[in-house]
C-alpha cells in the first residue's frame, strides 16, 4: 500500500509537470523552451499564472498521497526509506565475495561446472552450482569411513572393496526434476584436504568418471566441515543451520550453570527459514545427562538466541580468581541439585521453597505481595531474619535487591524449570 501511495505520487506530480511544460509550449515557443529550466520555469508560473495554475495543482495533488506513503514506509520500515533516500540503489553493484576459494577445471555431464557451495559433514563432500533447491549441477562424494583430521583418498579404476560412492546430478532448463548416476567403482579419484581454522578443509580434487558420463574435474577446493558460518573471527548467529541453534543453546547452558562441561546432544534437522524454535534439549551439564525446554528467537541485529537470556558472560579461565575450600564443596554438590530433568515449576510454592532454598538457588522468580507489588529477580537464598533475597541485574545501571517476608507474600511463581 505504502509503495502504491508513493508511486501515485510521483506520477501525479509528474504529470502536473508535464502538463505545465505544455502549457509554456502553448503560450509561446520561448516560454516553452525556457520552462524547461527550473529557474523560467519558476518564472513562467509568476508571469502566467492563470495558464500554468491547474498544473500545480494536479502536482499539488500528488504531494498528498506521496506524504502518506513515505510516513507508512517509515513507520513499518524505516530501514528501507533510509536507503531509498540515501539513494543507495543508484549506486552499482559491489560483486558479492564467495566465503570458498574454489579453482575446478573441467566438466560435469559436459557442462562447465564451477561450484559456489561446498562441504564435507558426516562423511558426504557436496559441490554444488546454482542456489535453488535442486542444485543446477552437483557432485557427491560419500565417504565409507570418517575421521577428523587430514583426508586422502587415492581410487583407481581397478580398485575392488569397499570404495567411496560418486553421484553427478545435473537440472536442465526444460525439466522439473534433476537426473542422477552413482557408481562405486571404475573411477579414477584422488582427494588430499588439510583442515584449515576453524571449520574448513582445503586441498586437491581430481576426479575422472568412465567416459560415458562425461565428468572429468581437476583443481583447488575449499570446503566447509560443519554447518557453522564465521564473521570477524566469531560464529555468525544469522545463519540458519542445526549447527548455529546448536553452538548458541551451549553457550546459554554454559553460562546459566556456570560450567564449561557441557556437551548438547545432537538437535536433529530444521527447516529454514524460522523466527522461533520451541526445543527439549538433551544435554550433558558436568556429566549429568538433563533435558531441558528452550525456546530459541532469531533477531534482525543478534541472530539466533535462547529467550529471555540474561546470564553473564562465564570469566576466562586465566581470570578466574582462586576459589575457597567451602565454594568448591558446594560446588561439586551442585551436580546433584541440577541434574534434576523433572521441570520444578511443577510442584512449586512458597513452602517448598522455605524448605528446601538451595534447591532454587539463582532462579528466575516473580513474587507478589498482599499490597499487590511484584517484584522479579533471581532467587539469591534467605537471610538471617527469614526474608526472601531476589536480585535483579539492571543492565550499566548495577542491580536492585528485594527482602520479601514470606507473610508479605500472596503468590510466587518460578519463572524457568
């Protein structure tokens, strides 16, 4: 609607231009010329301003709905309006960098081949040209045995046993569905990659298929060994992959149990793209196999992180103070008391948190008093005189403590399990 407004706008107005331009044209060839520059034509509209009178108003006009666009665009996408007044658009084309470095000669199915994507995960090297769904061209390369490190693989024609199978695929312009061959033997292949920080393999590919597939590649690849992504140094969370929501739930369990010894469990395949992922996460938290509920959002700015996610950051282990003999006994309890997976926001109440407080300790609460208060933070222990301690961090501002009585207290809830 806001684009429609905008572009009636502008025709309005140069429609009104038009229209006065002619109306010079009609009062004189002079007047006609001259109105052509911005300068007479000001001045034609102050000499005749009865001829050039409807013109700037039909121009008039249109400045009405091209307003309302350009406040509809700004209210809904400010982002947008930003660049189209910058005049960005104007502006050519910087060719897109590839993140792989991939230097192939030769053909797939008779085709010039040169792929922009490509990967070894679990054992499956993919090259692919084309970003659609089904690839325009793509090879295949399924590993029998993977390991981490370096990968070699020499194959000749007259190998026998248990050898890596080859796929070529290819999409022609008039078919709907891409045409596949595999084989598993009487090829010719050597593979030589060197695992280069942090998740890519680079080195050698040659590759020669019997001559009725008309394959023949030989060059430099470069590949990605996970479905990570990297961006100045650190892992893009604006990419989609199982790998990314994999990496940001072991960041968040690290730094809400304050633990390095977490080990999530593999999460299974998505389906991209997605804005929030409702998850049970299974996990090893000090080796403590938990199941836990993660909700994960995907912010414009942030990329992928796990909701309402307000733990700091966990110290460097160079930085990390020493710890008194009674921190580290209650510590190791720690374990016990975590590696509960039933939910505890199921038989929760104020009793049982009088009962048993370690067992909550550094919870998120939310607290209501009888006056009808509330009062929301992490649940920090009890003091001397039987208060409820809940602190809450309030960004660059500090924290804000609150002692509750529990007879003060009408409802308290536990806000995470």
């Amino acid at each position: 609607m806001d684009a429609l407004l905008i572009l009636g706008g502008l025709l309005l107005i140069l429609a009104g231009l038009v229209w006065l331009v002619m109306r010079a044209f009609a009062t004189s060839l002079l007047w006609g010329w001259a109105s052509l520059l911005p300068p007479f034509t000001l001045l034609y509209v102050v000499r005749h301003w009865r001829s050039a009178r409807p013109a700037l108003l039909l121009s008039g006009l249109g400045i009405i709905p091209l307003v309302v666009g350009v406040a509809l665009l700004a209210s809904k996408d400010a982002q947008r309006l930003e660049a189209i007044l910058s005049l960005q658009w104007l502006q050519p084309e910087t060719p897109v960098q590839a993140d792989l470095a991939i230097d192939l000669r030769g053909v797939l199915h008779g085709r010039e081949f040169s792929p922009k994507q490509a990967e070894l995960i679990d054992g499956v090297l993919s090259l692919r040209e084309g970003p659609d769904f089904f690839a325009q061209s793509e090879l295949l390369i399924r590993l029998p045995t993977v390991s981490p490190g370096p990968v070699r693989v020499d194959v000749l024609p007259s190998d026998e046993g248990v050898l890596p199978e080859v796929e070529v695929s290819w999409l022609l312009p008039e078919q709907e569905l891409p045409e596949a061959r595999r084989l598993s033997r009487g090829y010719t292949l050597h593979l030589d990659l060197q695992p280069v920080p942090p998740n890519k393999l680079v080195g050698d590919l040659h590759l020669v298929l019997p001559a009725q597939y008309k394959t023949t590649l030989s060059g430099k690849v470069e590949l990605f060994s996970n479905g990570l992504r990297y961006r100045k140094g650190a892992v893009d969370r604006q990419f989609d992959s199982a790998d990314t929501l994999s990496f940001v739930i072991e960041d968040y369990l690290q730094r809400r149990f304050a633990t390095r010894k977490v080990q999530v469990l593999p999460l299974g395949n998505f389906s991209f793209p997605q804005q929030r992922i409702d998850l049970n996460v299974q996990a090893r938290i000090n080796g403590e196999l938990q199941q836990l509920p993660v909700l994960l959002e995907k912010q414009d700015q942030r990329g992928w992180q796990v909701a309402d996610d307000r733990f700091p950051v966990l110290p460097t282990v160079d930085a990390a103070p020493a710890v008194p003999a009674k921190t580290v006994i209650s510590a190791a309890a720690m374990p016990e008391r975590v590696s509960r997976p039933l939910d505890r926001r199921v038989r929760f109440s104020l009793e049982g948190l009088l009962r048993s407080p370690s067992r909550y300790q550094n919870l998120n609460m939310r607290a209501t008093t009888e006056r009808g208060n509330s009062a929301e933070g992490r649940f920090q222990g009890i003091d001397q005189e039987g208060r409820i301690v809940l602190r809450q961090r309030m960004g660059a501002q500090g924290e804000v403590s609150y002692n509750l009585l529990p007879q003060e207290i009408s409802r308290i809830e536990l806000l995470e399990p």
